[in-house]
C-alpha cells in the first residue's frame, strides 16, 4: 500500500491509503502545516499546492493519482521569494490563515505569466477566498512582484 | 497593583458586554462557590519581571510587548506593540509582540472587566494601559543612567532603544542598562509623552510584526498544533438545533483504520482517531440516531412571515413575547400633517464563515486542564471549561494562538466548540492531547449566526421633506438570550445604530420599538452586531427621503447632522465627499451612493461607485473617510476599512443562511457564496485628523457598504432595496 511522494524535491514514503485527500498527508504524515484546511471540497482555496507547476486544492486530491509528481508547497517557495517580499512590504496578511493559498495561486500564476493582466489576476486569484479582504492588497503585491506599477485595477 | 477583577469594578459605566462578561464572570464563580478575583489569581503565574505584565525587554536590549488581546487579522498586535514603543522610545524594528497567558485579574479588557477581545476595543482600552507601561519602563532607563553617569535625569534623552546624555557624549543601549534599570523602582503615574511629539504613532512605520510568518506558512493556528500522542477528534453533530442523541452505533465506525474510541458527548458522537482523515472517514461511518421531539423545525419562510405579520400587528405574538421601547419621544400616536413614507426591510440569518473553522486543542488529566486555540474571550473560556473538570477557573492554563478569523464567532458565552473538545478531551483522560477539527459544514450548520431580521418603518415627513415623525420597529432575536443573564429590558445589540441614531435625534416625535423572539437557532454578535442590519435601514431610508424630497443625499444628510448635532457624522460625511468628488458627475457607466454610520465609538463615511451587470450590483471603488480618534497605525486602519467594505459588500450581495425545517441548507461555500477577488472593489481610505483618544476599526468599516450600494442603486434606477442580499440565486 505504500508509495511515495515528492515533497518539496524530497522524496518520502507515505503510509496512508490511496484514497487519503493529499492535504491531510502534507499536514498529518509529512508535517507540513503551511497548507491550510478551510473547506474541504475545493471551494476556498486555503489548501492550495502545486502539482507539476499547476496550483490544485490538496483537500479534494487523494494522493493515488500523484506518484511521480513534483508536489511544491509554501514551504518551498523559501520565505524570500519575489511574491512572499511583496506580501510582506504591502502587509497583505490579515487573519493570514487564506494566505499560503493565496501565494501558491499567485506563484502558478507568475510563473505562467510573468506581466499579468487584471483579467489574468482574476482567473487565477478567483478560487482563493480570502474573507478577511485582503484582495486588493493581494492584487497590488502580485503586480509588484510582477515588476508592475501596483496602480488599482479599473 | 494589579487588583482582582470584582463584581463591584463591572458596574460603573458599565457597557451592555462588559455588563454581559461579568455576569458570566460572576456565574461561574458562584458555581464553584468563591469569589472571582481570587478564583482568576490561582494558577495565575505572577513573575512577570521588572517591567511588569506588558513589556519584556532581552539581554541584548530587544524588547517585547506582550498583547493581551488576541490577534485574528485586526492588526492589534501592531498597534498595540506601537503604543509601548512609542513611550518606551523603542527600537521598532526590533520590537516583537507575543501573546498573552490567560490572566484575568492581569490581562482584563479594561472596558470588559474580563480578558478578551471584541467591540473593536482592543486599541481604546489598551491606550492609556500601555503608554503607561512603556513611559514607566523608559523612565527606569532613564533613571539608571542619570545614577550610573552622575547626570540629571532632564538631560538625558532616549531614541531607538539607546539611551544618551549629549553634554556627556554618554550612550548606553537598554541592553546595557538593563540589570540597573531592572532595581529601580517603577513609578505608578509616569509622565506621558504630548502626542505632538509622537515620533512613530500615527506613522506608516506602524506596520505588521506577522506578515513575514503569515506569507511563509510559519504562523501558527489552533490546526497546526501537532503535540506528541496527540488524537484527533470529529463529532457528529444534530442535524436540527436542540436535537439530542437517542442511540449510535459505533460498530462500523471503529472498524476505520486509525480510529481509536468513539463516546457520546452532549453535543453529539464524537469519534477519535489517529489521524484527521482517520475520525472524518470514522464519523461517516458513524450511525445516530437522533431524538428531534425538542428540534426546532421552523423554516426561514415560516419565521419571516412571522416577523412581517407581527411588525405590522397581525397574527398572535408568542407568550410572553411583548414589544419593548427603545427610543420614544412626543406622541406617535397623534395623526400628523405630511407626507407618509413608510417602508419593510428583511435581513437574512449570516454565517461568520471565518477562513479557519471552529477547532481547539485540549489536555485534561487530574488537577490540569490546557487550552491551545485561538480563543477571544479567555476568561469565559476558562470559567466554562472549569465547570465541566471540577477545576477552578484560574488554574485552566490557555495558550492562545493566531485564528483564522472570527468576526464575532470565538466571542461565544457558551464556548461552544470549546468545552466540545472539553468534554472529549475528559473522555479520553490522562491528558492526552484531543484536536477537535470541525469542517466546514460543521462550522457552517453550527449557527450562532446574525439574527434574521425584519425592520418596519412609517416617517411622516414636512413640507421640506424632513422627517416629523418616525415610528420604528424591529423584529430579530435577542442576542443575550443564552447568556448567564438574559437582558430583561433591552437587548440594545440588537437595535444599536437606530437607536442613538442621529436621524432620530433630529425627529421630534419617534416611536421606535423591538420585539425579541425566541428561537432554537444559536444567534450571535457577527462584525458590527446590530449595525449590520440598522444601518441598511437607516442610511437607504434617509436616501429614499432625500429624493423624495428632491435633495441631494449627502446636503440632505447634513442638514440632519446639524439638527442633531452630530458634527463628527458631519466631518466625515464632508472628507468622504470631498475625495469621491461627489459634486461631480459619477465616472460614465456609474453610478455613486453614500451612507454614514457610527459604530464602537468611530463614524465612517463611504462612497461606493456602483454598475449592474446582468443585474448584478458590481462596486468598482468605494472612497472611505473614518473618525476613530488619534490614528496609531494608519495603514492597518486602511487594511481594516478595505476588510470591512469587502465583509460587509459580501454579506449585502450574496449572504443568506436558510433553514428548512430547522435544518441549515448552505454547509459549504458552494451553498454560501461569499465575495472573491474578481467582486472585490478598490477601497481608498481617509482619515479624520483627531486628537481623541483612539476607537476601533475593526467592525466600523461593516454597516456603510451595504447601504451605499443600495444607494447607488437607487440613483441609478429609482428602485429601493427591501431585502438582502442583492444576489438571489
């Protein structure tokens, strides 16, 4: 029953069975807290990880159909990356509990488009909720990060 | 110094929750019978070292400030650091903040009488507190190095954390002094700084300490904690309110791998296992059977028929259900001259829906009981926690933790979710650690929501157009109704914002009344309480009289704040104007409304830019001008107006919580759409120069939103809004 996962580049056996949501092996067998749990069905986005690149909601993907992928969570992204900076200096955060969701979101995005535009932005932030507001702090640090003027969306 | 909370110190001037929180204060020591000064003292730890409760200063000259009031995205935690550092002269950018221990007769809320975080008080309170505290700890330093240099303590000056005497060239960092600081004596009044002098108050280096451990997953919420031999524990829960359990059948349930034990609890079957994934596969092969003889079974429909028949005097009120007054002046009774507008308004029931939902970290055992979560109200946790282990309260040891949110949720009289994990964690025993985890729908199906709520207004208006006369009425729960003392007058949470309301200080006659019935739905204070529903009523009936009357919103306004002599509504009402660029056409394509409300002690003013887009209301940018006294740190003041706009806009637009025969219908975000990225408005934010002492932020950005979209609208097509949310779907 055993397989393996690439975790943040580092391979590691994992015991739980395939059908397991992969959030609830990053948090209970890996030890991985960054990723939240918010609802549990893809809705909210608090449990966003990339896969392969691509950001998926970890809390409704059992990890059967994950072998042989590179998994990359907040963890990964180092504390120092462009976004996390940009995070930082706009004080984005409030409750901060949507906000490795947030960032993983946004660092799929980037990395796909390096200048998005606000329509861009919408496509991409629209599945991470955030109800403490912090959406237009988030949209100025994403274009921030993006080396874009922050000027608010029209 | 630090006196025992008693019940003497929560009556004068006594706020409705001050009031409320003291009497569960007071119930709950009455139960383990002694006072409950002494009872919030045991287990207290006192060694809070030379600069007392408040302020921890490192052997390298770091200073800590030591919060009291929990931090769940308001951004006190830098305001409240920026007060102590700002008395202290403290190196800000050195300065860390943590959290406090559960100490009540230490850590109260000094307008609560109990420790905990709610009103949007957390700054108000802490004020004069922390300045003192920091101006004594610096004047310590300063004293240390006037005795150490043989110099006169006036000549010495104190700027980031080093401390200097120029004529001398002498300097020394609090590092150095420390251990002579340390041995002098605190004196109780020391001087505080003339905030003209203020150096870091009121500037955009008032920022976060949080935002690098929030932005790389470092922060640490109540789901995060992972102690050693810890279990985790789901509970199937009724599916009605006030259902209890008749039998479960575990068989099925225990066969899960990973579940270790399932026990009945009073809130429903809670299974335990090794894992989450684990107890949330155990719960759903769980079988109860529920007894609902007790259930409420009404659905929204049914309630909301009822209010309406009953605000307009039909239909027979329940027993013992009686309006009550709670604004009257002049005879409403006796017919008027003028024109009559009258009008209805429905609210739904709201879910909080905090980010993170309800969940706690419990170890019991013999003679210990700990806490770890986010919890808001200490104090009420500890006196619920010690009436189930046979504890007393003081010695109930909480680690509070960052939350993801609450918005009024962990303010909670029962501690619902709490003394749940309690009563697991007792089950389980020898303090093994028990992490309940509720999902969504647990969350969701929970209540404690905001009272549905209907309003029914009848104005008799004057040949100018300005209100004569004013009858008001009000049907939604009491929101005291679960506490230790049920209010028997009136409930004022649930009418503030009409009552006191500048609008009815400029009428001559008002009728103004509230009826409270009970339900078996849970209801609760939801970001900005009663003003989540008065406001709509009052600021989109003001706007409908000011048309009518063919005057322009914000002159008609004003002339009303004159009248009443509301002048700080008046102020911000004129800055918000001033930066919307009201006198000029709204941008093509838009259409602007405005509302003005005053709530926890702060007014705020916002002018949404509003389109409808297949009906749909869409907000483009909402200018937003607040009166919240002295400004400490600017920028969370903004976040927290930008906070406000989108909780308040997303509730008007999409919120609703219905019931079907007593049973909850939205238990996700699928069922209870909430404001995305996309729907989010730019909101600018402009703040009112005050010297006034400060007030909160936290809740008054919520009630001007709702209504400045209604307004919008209004302008735009001439139709009222008489119910939310404006979304149906």
């Amino acid at each position: 029953m055993a397989m393996t996962l690439e975790v943040n580049g580092k391979s590691i056996a994992i015991a739980a069975d395939p059908d397991t949501p992969l959030l609830w092996v990053l948090r209970d067998e890996v030890g991985l807290t960054g990723p939240k749990f918010g609802c549990g069905i893809g809705q909210c986005g608090a449990c966003t990880v990339l896969v392969d690149g691509s950001p998926i909601r970890s809390c409704s993907m059992p990890i059967s159909g994950l072998a042989g992928m590179k998994i990359s969570t907040i963890e990964s992204l180092g504390g120092n990356h462009a976004l996390q900076l940009a995070w930082v200096k706009n004080d984005v955060p409030q409750c901060g509990y949507c906000q490795s969701g947030q960032l993983m979101s946004a660092a799929a995005l980037l990395a796909a488009k390096p200048k998005p535009t606000d329509a861009d932005i919408d496509a991409a932030m629209d599945g991470n909720i955030c109800r403490c507001g912090t959406y237009q702090r988030i949209r100025s640090a994403i274009k921030e990060a993006a080396g874009m003027p922050a000027a608010a969306k029209v | 110094m630090n006196a025992p909370v008693k019940p003497q110190d929560l009556k004068s001037g006594a706020t409705r929750r001050e009031l409320v929180v003291g009497a569960t204060l007071v119930g709950g020591a009455l139960l383990v019978g002694c006072g409950p000064g002494d009872i919030l003292s045991i287990g207290a730890k006192k060694d809070f070292g030379a600069f007392g409760p408040f302020i921890k200063i490192a052997a390298d000259g770091a200073v800590t400030v030591i919060s009291k009031h929990i931090e769940f995205g308001q951004g006190n935690h830098a305001g409240l650091a920026a007060i102590v550092a700002e008395e202290l002269d403290a190196d800000w950018s050195k300065v860390k903040v943590e959290q406090a221990a559960a100490i009540a007769n230490v850590y109260a809320n000094t307008g609560m009488g109990v420790q905990g975080t709610g009103g949007s008080s957390a700054i108000n309170n802490s004020w004069t507190q922390l300045r003192t505290a920091g101006a004594g700890a610096r004047a310590m330093f300063v004293d240390a190095a006037a005795a150490k240099w043989s110099v006169p303590a006036a000549e010495i000056s104190v700027k980031d954390s080093v401390v200097s005497h120029t004529k001398s060239g002498k300097s020394a960092g609090f590092g150095d002094l420390l251990a002579d600081a340390a041995k002098i004596v605190p004196v109780k009044t020391p001087a505080l700084k003339d905030p003209k002098t203020f150096t870091l108050i009121g500037t955009d280096r008032v920022r976060r300490k949080d935002s690098q451990a929030k932005s790389d997953g470092t922060a640490r919420f109540t789901q995060d904690v992972h102690l050693p031999n810890m279990v985790v524990a789901m509970v199937a829960h009724a599916p009605r309110f006030g259902a209890k359990v008749t039998s479960f059948d575990a068989t099925e349930a225990k066969k899960v791998a990973g579940v270790v034990e399932v026990y009945q609890i009073p809130t429903g079957v809670a299974v335990v296992a090794d894992n989450t994934y684990a107890a949330k596969k155990g719960r759903e092969a769980l079988k109860v059977v529920w007894d609902e003889t007790k259930a409420e079974t009404r659905g929204t429909d049914k309630l909301q028929t009822d209010y309406t028949d009953w605000a307009n005097g039909k239909g027979t009120l329940p027993e013992k259900i009686k309006w009550q007054s709670f604004e009257a002046k002049g005879d409403a009774t006796k017919p008027t001259e003028g024109q009559v507008f009258e009008a209805t308004y429905d609210f739904p029931f709201l879910a909080h829906a905090t980010m993170e939902p309800m969940n706690c970290v419990a170890e019991i055992s013999g003679g210990k009981a700990k806490l770890t979560f986010g919890s808001q109200i200490p104090t009420v946790d500890q006196l619920n926690t010690a009436k189930i282990v046979g504890m007393l309260p003081g010695a109930v040891e909480i680690e509070t933790l960052f939350a993801g949110g609450s918005f009024g949720r962990r303010a909670n009289f029962q501690s619902d979710y709490v003394t749940e994990c309690v009563h697991i964690a007792k089950k389980v025993g020898k303090g093994r650690p028990v992490k309940l985890v509720w999902t969504r729908e647990d969350d969701m199906t929970a209540g404690y929501f905001r009272p549905l709520t209907h309003h029914r207004v009848k104005i008799v208006t004057d040949k100018d157009g300005y209100p004569t006369s004013w009858t008001h009425k009000v049907v939604t729960q009491s929101l005291m109704k679960g506490s230790p003392i049920p209010s028997k007058g009136i409930d004022a949470s649930t009418v503030e914002g009409a009552m006191g309301s500048p609008y009815l200080k400029a009428t001559p006659v008002v009728d103004g009344q509230v009826l409270m019935p009970e339900l078996g739905v849970p209801v609760l204070w939801w970001r900005s309480v009663g003003a989540t529903h008065t406001a709509f009523v009052m600021e989109h009936t003001i706007d409908q009289l000011a048309r009518k009357a063919g005057k322009d919103p914000v002159a008609y306004r004003l002339a009303m704040y004159e009248k009443a002599g509301a002048t700080r509504h008046a102020a911000v009402l004129k800055l918000v104007a001033e930066k919307a660029g009201w006198t000029n056409p709204a941008p093509a394509g838009w259409s602007r409304g405005v509302a003005v409300h005053e709530s926890f002690g702060s007014v705020v003013a916002q002018v949404a830019e509003v389109k409808l887009m297949d009906g749909v209301p869409k907000v483009g940018k909402v200018y937003t001008a607040v009166d919240c006294g002295i400004a400490i740190a600017p920028d969370q003041i903004a976040a927290q107006m930008e906070g406000g706009v989108c909780y308040g806009l997303s509730a008007a637009l999409f919120g609703k919580v219905t019931l079907k025969d007593g049973a909850v219908e939205q238990t996700n975000f699928d069922g209870y759409r909430v404001l995305r990225n996309s729907e989010a408005p730019t909101v600018e934010t402009y703040i009112l120069p005050s010297g006034d002492p400060p007030t909160g932020v936290g809740e008054p950005g919520v009630p001007p939103i709702g209504p400045a979209v209604a307004n919008a609208i209004l302008a735009m097509n001439g139709q009222a809004t008489n119910s939310l949310p404006f979304v149906r779907s």
